[in-house]
C-alpha cells in the first residue's frame, strides 16, 4: 500500500511538471529575423537569412 502510494505521488508530481513546462512556452514570442544588412568579414552575403531559406538549404 506504501508502494502505491508513494508511485501515485510520483506520477502526479511528473505530470505537474510537465504542464507547468508547457505553459511556459505559450507567452513566448515568434523567432525574430536576423538584421544584419551588412556583409560579415570573410563572407560575400550579408548575415541575414530566413527560415525559408534554411528549409530549402535543408538545414
């Protein structure tokens, strides 16, 4: 009876923490796009590069 009890709390308490872990994201704001306009040293695009483009390099 002890056992269950005690593996009742537990799962309880994991079940509690993963909801909690879940409500934090939803406050979160979107990605932001990079806003470097000018060229990096040692490159020849400029630093700025959407998510768009990372799907269609598949990155």
């Amino acid at each position: 009876m002890r056992k269950f009890t005690v593996s009742l709390m537990g799962a309880a308490a994991l079940v509690t923490a993963g909801l909690a872990l879940l409500r934090q994201g939803i406050g979160r704001p979107g990605p932001v796009e990079g806003t470097v306009d000018q060229v990096p040293p040692g490159e020849t695009v400029p630093g700025k590069i959407s998510l768009e483009r990372l799907r269609e390099l598949g990155i």
